[in-house]
C-alpha cells in the first residue's frame, strides 16, 4: 500500500483531500454498439465477460452507431451514419463523456461528414472512414479523414478509386489496411493499404472466389498483421500477416470451419486471453483461433438462425475507464472525494468502489490512492 494511502486511512478524510497520490489507473473494458436497440454495451477486455448493456443507454443522439473511439482525455467517440447509406441530418461522429453521456455532435452533415463508419484515435488524431452508394469513380464518397481531438482540421485523407465501399480499417506498420467492398459481384471486396499521408493506394489482398466479401471490421492483431471480419459470402474472421498473406500459423474460421455456422460477423477483436472475440447479428462470441473451440457470450435476441438481422451487434473497440473517477470526468479530485463522502455508509452505488458493499474508509483509502488523471493500464 502506498505510504500516502496509510496514511489516509489513518487520517481524517479533509486532510487526506490534500495528499496527492499516484495516477487513477484505468481498466480495459470492449465496447460494442447495438444497432437494433441504439446503445453500447460494454465487456471485459480479457475474456469478453459481459459487464453491462448499458455502457451508454439508448438516447435520442443515437440512430445505428458502428464504431466508438477513445479520445487521449477518455472521452468516446461514436461513429453514426444513421439511417443506411447516402447522407442524413443524424449522420455524423458524435461525442460522450468517459461514462457515456451525450455532449455534443462533433462534426455531421454540415461539415460535409456522411455515413462515417469506423472511427479510431492514432498518432495524434481522429481518423474515420466514410462509406457511400456512388463508386468515387462516379463522385461517391468512400474516403478517409482526420481531424484533431475537437472537431478541428477536418480533411479527406484518401478517396482513392480502389475503394469501392469503404468500412473498417486498421493501422499497420506502414500505413491503414482498409476493407472495401460489397456482397454482389459489381461491388467487388479487397483489402486496401493506404499510407498515412494517403498519397499512396494499392491492393493489399485480392481474394480469390472462396475468400474475403463484404468485409467490415479490420483488427490489428498481436505480433502483426491483421483480423478481417467478413459478412457474406465465405463469412467469417480471416487472418493475414503483415504482407496481406493468410497466415499459416492461423486458419482462417469461415462458414463451413468453426464458430460461424450461422453468424456472419461484422466486428472481430483480440482478447487479452488469446480468443478473438465477434460480433454480428444477434450475437457477441468469442473462438480460440488455435483449437477453433466456440462459446457464445450474448445471444441478445434469441438466435440469428443462419439469418442475418438487419441491425445487429457492429464493431468492436477497446477503450479504458476509470472506476473510481466517480464524476467521469477522467480526473479523480475533489469533486469524486465529494461523491464519495456524500454516500458515506451505504451501499449499491458507485462510490462504493471496492465492490465490498458499503462506502467506508477502505473506499477512501482506494480513492486518494488513485488522486489524479486517469491514465491507461
Ligand atoms: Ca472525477
Ligand atoms: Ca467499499
């Protein structure tokens, strides 16, 4: 126990407020939005355990969420191109608090901002995919962009003609990996690599008949290269090396091999526990991609069937929070030991912060012990 913790828990809590201790340490935890019930449920980073449904309940601001994104002050933004493709007034990257408060529409419509798909913070900046009906060849819109931490410096990156429809990406060493394409022959999928400064553009993978369609989410995966949900066709999770190869070391779990008999899958992730973790339909799983072994974690409607739901469970994210920031304000201060003396002696609520069942000394100890801004785990 740090020093200044003991000697908070010896001490009267005024006089604690006034010991600085280390940084608030965050947890992991995955978040993935649900688009038939407009809300974000939230899982355990390790093993994909379900924490909550409500990360961020349903609210009037969302209208079909794909992606959320972390802001470096813990903030969450959330990707909403509404109402299917071509451009709408509830389009758009909208802003919450670290605990999943609405706060503002970043940028929308009015920025020229449509179908925004995957959302991601990396080097510094906001990147986004937008996705459209017209081919670019034709003025569509499929395209990357960037934009600082506030909505500011918003620019095209790339709306390069090998797009065909853009979805997820994902960064690689040397630039995004980003799945284009659609599920009928004249919307053809590939995987495209964009360099950072999107001046340059080519085919990372060219599936043959049996592989890669309709791809959606890209995940970077540990030790390189990438995880490629795919939702049609040979559905599925592929995997590729950093060249754009299928692995050798990992088959590739498709319809007729492993879990996908019938969920086509639109998010993949890695868990911490080595299983890769899925989302699409009705369903949130996770499979051991060495042994293929399957469990279901949340089945939220009663079964796909083999059937794809129209709204379905989308993409999947790893952010950080902070349990003891009590206000989410991504600061453990004055105000969170507020909230905490203010529920002194009871129970069920979150200042009870050591999950004991009642708001005492303990709860303050843990508190001053994490004094600070919240940082990453
Ligand atoms: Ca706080
Ligand atoms: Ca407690």
């Amino acid at each position: 126990m740090p020093a200044s913790q003991t000697r908070c828990l010896r001490a009267a809590a005024l006089a604690c407020a006034i010991v600085p201790a280390a940084a608030a340490i965050a947890d992991s935890i995955i978040l993935i939005p649900d688009t038939t019930q407009d809300k974000v449920w939230a899982f355990s980073a390790w093993d994909g355990s379900l924490i909550t449904e409500d990360y961020v309940p349903e609210d009037p601001y969302m209208s079909q969420v794909r992606s959320v994104a972390q802001l470096p002050n813990g903030k969450l933004l959330l990707a909403d191109p509404a109402f299917g493709l071509g451009c709408s007034l509830a389009d758009g990257v909208l802003e919450y608090s670290p605990c999943g408060t609405f706060e503002r529409m970043v940028v929308d419509q009015t920025s020229g901002v449509c179908d925004p798909q995957q959302v991601y913070w990396f080097n510094g900046k906001v990147w986004f995919t937008m996705s459209s009906l017209t081919l670019n060849s034709e003025g569509g819109l499929n395209s990357i962009w960037s934009m600082n931490a506030d909505g500011s410096g918003l620019t095209e990156v790339s709306r390069s003609t090998l797009f065909v429809r853009t979805w997820g990406f994902a960064p690689i060493a040397d630039g995004f990996v980003v799945a284009s394409g659609g599920s009928s022959v004249s919307l053809p999928s590939s995987l495209v690599k964009v360099s950072f400064d999107g001046t340059t553009a080519s085919v990372w993978h060219q599936p043959d008949d049996t592989g890669v369609k309709f791809p959606q989410q890209v995940s970077s995966m540990p030790g390189g290269g990438v995880a490629v949900a795919c939702f049609s066709g040979n559905y599925g999770v592929y995997f590729f090396d950093a060249n754009g190869q299928p692995r050798q070391d990992i088959p590739s779990y498709h319809r007729t091999l492993g879990p996908f008999g019938g969920v086509s899958p639109r998010g993949c992730y890695p868990l911490g526990n080595g299983e890769v973790m899925y989302a699409g339909g009705t369903v949130v799983g996770a499979f051991n991609p060495v042994t293929g072994d399957d469990r279901t974690i949340v089945n939220s409607v009663g079964g796909s069937s083999g059937t794809i739901a129209l709204s379905s469970f989308h993409w999947i994210s790893k952010v950080e929070r902070c349990p003891v920031d009590l206000t989410c304000d991504g600061q453990v201060d004055g105000q969170d030991l507020g909230v905490l003396l203010g529920s002194w002696g009871t129970s069920g609520v979150p200042a009870d912060v050591n999950g004991d069942g009642t708001v005492d000394g303990q709860d303050l100890g843990v508190l001053l012990g994490n004094w600070g801004a919240c940082v990453g785990s």
